[in-house]
C-alpha cells in the first residue's frame, strides 16, 4: 500500500468507521415492506417498456418522470437502494455542513455532526421519507441531490470544475420533485441576486434547473391527478378559498412545531435563546420578544406533568383543524403562535454571519410546506411533506453552531500583550528584569 494511501485511512479512520457504522445502522431501519406504492413500481416494467411507463405516468398522474423511472428499474435491486439510502444521507449532511460548518469543522467531525442533527428529525418524517422505499425515493433522494447542488452553487468561485459539473448533473434529481425544485431555485435565485453577476457556469445552471423544474411542474398528469385526489381524499377541498387552503397548511406545521417528537426544532429554539442572550451584541426589544417566544413554544413541547398540560391544552391545539369545527378561537391563538415563533427564527437567523444563506433555506423550507397546503392530498401526504422544512431547520441550527462555536473560540483565543508607552521593550514584568 502507498505510504501516502496509508496515512490518509490512519488519518482518517474515525471517519470512516462511523460511515460504515452510519450505513449499517440505517440498513436495519429501512422498511421493505410490500406497501401499494413499492408493489406497484416493483411491476411497473412487467408488460410495458420504461419509456412507456414513464409517458403513460407523465400524461395521467405525475411530472417526477426521473425519480420514477429511477424507482421502476432499481426497487427490484435490494442491493441498490441500501446502498443508496446511506450514501443520500451522507450527500445531504455534506452539502449542509459545507454550507454553514466548513469554517469551523473539518468534515471528519461536521458530517457526522450533522448527521447526528439528521436523527433528531420526528420520527415520524423520517420513517415517511427515509426509510420507506417510495417514501425515500420521493422525498431523502432527489432532497439530498439538490441540497448538494445548492451547495456548490452558492461556493462556485471556490468548487473546482469537477464539483461544478457534479452539481449540474444533480439536477435531473434535485428538481424531480415540486419541493425540492422550487426550493433549489429560490436558493439559488437569492445567491445569483446578491452576486449581482452572472458567471458562465451560473447561467447553465439556472437554465437547466428552470427547463427540468417547468417540465415537472408542467406535466398533464398533475391537473389529473389534482382532480382525482380530491375525490379520493377531500371532497370540499374545490370550496375552500385561498386562506382557508393555507390554513390547513398552518395546521400541519402547527402540528409539528409542538410534537414532543420535534427534536431538532427543540434544539433551534434552545440555540436560538443562546445566541440572542450570550452572542449577539446591542439586543433590542425585537430580541426579547423573540426570546420569550421561543421560550413559550418550548414550554409547549416538553413532556410537563398533566396538571401543566391542561392549562397548555388552548394553546396546543392536539387535534387537527380538519377534525375541528373552524369556529374555534383557540385554533387561531395557537396558528398566531406557531406563526410568532417562525418569525422569531427568521429575526434570529437574521444576525448569523451567512444570514442570507440560512434564510433562504428557511424562508424556502417554509414557503414549499405553506404550498403544500394547495394540495388536496394535505393531510394524505402525512408527515413526509415536512421534511424540507426540517431540514431548513438543520440547516438553521447548523448555522447557530457555528456562531456559538466561533464566539466560544474568540473568548478562548490568547491575547496578545501590547505594552504600553511607559513600559520598558526589553522587560516582562519580573523584578529581575528591571
């Protein structure tokens, strides 16, 4: 073995056994049960070729043409998929750590780092989108290629030729999906806007990222679908005007902001109270009521003793609003809360180092979900329709790490003694030397 092949495995052999102990891990967790959904694809390509598959698809259902034709020819290969769903978390806890952590971490500890975040998702999410086959291919596979993507992207000046090409190829798969496509372009609209140029490599890639996002958007199969689902799912959806849609969407992320399940949003708000009251300098009454926000949602998410559960029973909400008269006020003092506290988030992430990176993956992670609420199939989709917005959420407390992480290391760092103009160059202070 070359001595220089040696020492870069010694050098990095913690890393490499945690991914071996991160794919295994996550090996035992995927679910490779026979749904509907992974039933269907495993014999999609019984009597019908690919290409007509996938036309058939376009013209009567959906425009995630590629993730599809990808699920159609790989589900059959359990060998595949276990390797893939390792390798697109991986991908995902890179892409995020090389937008916020890359200054402070090597990516030894980073990616780990952020992979160990990945676990505090609800379980919920990430039973729906990473480990159940479809679930996965939908939602962890093309979100992974387009964090990655916008990765590079906001880092062109600094990626080399082969990250830039990489990240061109991702396309196809980051904006497969509606979520992850608009998110991707919304990233990368607000870089190219505060760049205020346009490079070669910049204008390929918003074009080929703004022609694959239009022909998913674009496909037939949708406003079929669209039909098709609110008979199935729905019924009164066509009623609904364009606030009472949104608020179902409010709803949904209500729901998940007071899961005692939310870890990772538990530990955005902790972080965030942290940053404002020990990091950032001239607070103003703005901060404070962010804080006390943030405090408030905090209380709504621990496990309290049933006695403070009942008085926090208005605010909480337990029950969905389509389960729920819309007549009651409680409903919209906890949307008005929930609504408070994302505000509070994108106040805080206002004064990060990077903030115009971190809110737009906020503001993106939020604005997809707010859509979803269009979508008959709200409720249908159950929890996987969250994962962006978590994920923006990772992306957040990432960024609040690396804040915390540079302050704690600038009280840390030795100050320089400079004497003073009456002191003597050649003495350090000992009697001896005077």
């Amino acid at each position: 073995m070359p001595a220089a092949l040696k020492t870069t495995i010694l050098r990095n052999g913690p890393f490499i056994v945690f991914l071996v102990i991160a794919t295994v891990w996550m090996n035992t967790r995927i679910n490779g049960s026979i749904f509907i959904d992974n039933d269907m694809f495993r014999h999609a390509l019984d009597h019908t070729s690919l290409l007509s598959f996938l036309h058939t698809r376009y013209m009567t259902w959906s425009g995630r043409i590629f993730i599809e034709g990808a699920l159609a020819e790989t589900i059959r290969y359990p060998l595949f998929w276990r390797a893939l769903i390792p390798f697109c978390a991986i991908l995902l806890a890179y892409a995020i750590w090389s937008c916020t952590l890359r200054p402070v971490l090597r990516p030894g500890i980073g990616i780990p780092l952020v992979m160990g975040l990945f676990l505090l998702l609800p379980h919920e999410v990430s039973e729906e989108s990473v480990y159940w086959l479809s679930g996965f291919y939908n939602y962890l596979f093309p979100i992974s290629f387009a964090f990655f993507s916008i990765s590079v992207f906001l880092r062109q000046d600094e990626a080399g030729k082969t990250l830039r090409i990489l990240s061109i190829a991702a396309l196809p798969i980051g904006c497969s999906i509606e979520q992850s496509s608009l998110l991707l372009l919304f990233c990368t609209a607000v870089s190219t806007l505060r760049r205020r140029t346009m490079s070669l490599y910049g204008g390929l890639y918003l074009t080929t990222a703004a022609a694959i996002s239009a022909t998913v958007l674009a496909a037939p199969g949708n406003g079929r679908r669209y039909v098709a689902e609110i008979s199935n799912w729905l019924p009164e959806f066509p009623q609904f005007g364009m606030v009472q849609k949104l608020s179902l969407a409010i709803d949904r992320i209500h729901r998940a902001c007071v899961s005692t399940d939310n870890h990772i949003l538990l530990a955005a708000l902790i972080l965030s109270i942290c940053f404002l009251a020990f990091v950032k300098r001239n607070r103003g009454v703005q901060d404070v009521a962010a804080m006390g926000v943030m405090l408030l949602n905090i209380l709504l998410m621990l496990p309290f003793g049933p006695g403070l559960q009942k008085m926090l029973a208005a605010l909480r909400c337990d029950r969905f609003i389509y389960d729920l008269n819309w007549v009651y006020l409680n409903t919209y003092v906890a949307f008005f809360l929930t609504l408070c506290m994302i505000v509070s988030i994108l106040w805080c992430a206002l004064s990060l180092k990077d903030s115009l990176t971190v809110l737009s993956f906020l503001l993106g992670g939020f604005a997809v979900t707010f859509l979803t609420g269009l979508s008959p199939t709200i409720y249908a989709s159950s929890h996987r329709i969250l994962l962006v917005m978590e994920l923006g959420l990772v992306v957040y407390v990432c960024a609040l790490i690396e804040a915390l992480f540079t302050q704690l290391r600038a009280r840390h760092a030795p100050r320089l003694q400079v004497p003073g103009p009456s002191s003597d160059a050649g003495s350090y202070g000992s009697p001896a030397f005077r």
